[in-house]
C-alpha cells in the first residue's frame, strides 16, 4: 500500500454519500431496520473524517457533521485500508473498532453491510444518478 490514500478526502464524502442513497433505497434493508430510530457515528481515524448515519423507522439520513451523542460508532484507523478492503470486494472489518449499545449492533450490521456493497459498486462507477462524475 502506498503512503498516500488514492481517494481524496472530497471524493470519498461523495462516494460514501451515494453508497448511503443507494442503500437507503434497497427495500430488504429498509425492511429490517424500519422499526429502529438511532443515530451511527463512522470515523476514519487517520483523516480524521467523520459522518453521521442516521437509522430512522426504515429511513437513511447522511450528516456530514459528526453526531452529538451516537448510539453506536464504528472506527477504522486507515482511510486506505479501508477504501482498498472495499474496492478488492471485502468487508473491512479487521481493524475496525465498534462501540455502543449492543441491541442497535444488529440494525447497523445491515446498513453497514449493504453500504459495503453499494460503496463497492460506487467506486467501480464512480457517477451519480444524473451521469456526474463523482470523482
């Protein structure tokens, strides 16, 4: 791996951002996470990048400021470990640090799951939903 992150910081918020859309609109997850109403905060360490998933009754909401007090947190300490895990199809999962209430860990493995997924295919074709690149 190379010192530097092949994603810059503002290209990764954009990535990350539509991979959020793309999951809040996958009905088997909306489904699973309708009857939950928290507040995620995911951190990249090394970036010092932080955003906010909100989980609400089935819904999705993306806040790029960090939340005041999350029911869960999920840290990475590498932005590029990260970015790497996802584009090479794996969940990158082995350094990541998860902190909060145990009962909401489930509803934010489905999200965390399909946003894997989604952020997988996003990095492949990097566009938006009107054809804009988003790198």
């Amino acid at each position: 791996m190379s010192d530097r992150p092949s994603i810059s910081k503002r290209a990764a918020r954009r990535l990350i951002q539509q991979a959020l859309v793309l999951t809040g609109r996958d009905r088997s997850v909306r489904k699973q996470i309708r009857e939950v109403r928290i507040a995620t905060l995911w951190v990249l360490e090394d970036w010092n990048f932080e955003w906010t998933v909100g989980i609400d009754h089935g819904k999705l909401w993306f806040e790029r400021r960090p939340a005041r007090t999350p029911d869960v947190t999920l840290t990475w300490p590498s932005a590029d470990e990260f970015f790497t895990s996802i584009s090479e199809g794996h969940m990158p999962d082995t350094h990541m640090a998860v902190e909060g209430t145990v009962a909401h860990r489930g509803y934010v493995n489905i999200v965390y799951r399909s946003f894997c997924r989604q952020l997988e295919q996003v990095i492949k074709y990097p566009v938006d939903d009107s054809g804009n690149p988003l790198m």
